[in-house]
C-alpha cells in the first residue's frame, strides 16, 4: 500500500520542478520516487549509521591541543 510523504524543498527548486513537470502530478511523481531509488540503491551513498561529525571527530589524535584540530583547541 503506498504511504505518503510531505516535502518541504526550496523554492527554487520547486520552480525548477513546476517549470519541468508543469501539470503532471503523476511525471513529478513518478521522478521523485526514481530518484529516491536511485539514491538507495548505491550502497556508497547510505550513511554508514553514524554521524558524520562523530566519525569525524573520532578520526582525530586525541590529546592534541593544537588550534584548528577538530575543532579540539581551546
């Protein structure tokens, strides 16, 4: 059964949409739902279920108290 979903895009970008698809709910549909399959269904693009910042933090030397370090220096 097809769940439905509520997109809040900015502005230029749903004018870029309503230019293309003009009076075609079903085209503009059909695109938004592609693109979402096409986005998961590269295993490259998925997070790998933590948060950018954490892994990205996590990454670093600990102890350093070098400016500019991770955001680290105090």
């Amino acid at each position: 059964m097809p769940k439905k979903l509520t997109l809040n895009i900015e502005p230029d970008l749903y004018q870029r949409l309503e230019n293309r698809f003009k009076e075609d709910e079903q085209g503009l549909n059909q695109f938004i739902i592609d693109a979402i399959r096409n986005q998961l269904s590269d295993p490259a693009r998925l997070p790998d279920g933590k948060d950018g910042l954490e892994n990205y933090l996590q990454k670093g030397s600990s102890g350093s108290r070098t400016y500019g370090v991770k955001g680290q220096g105090w």
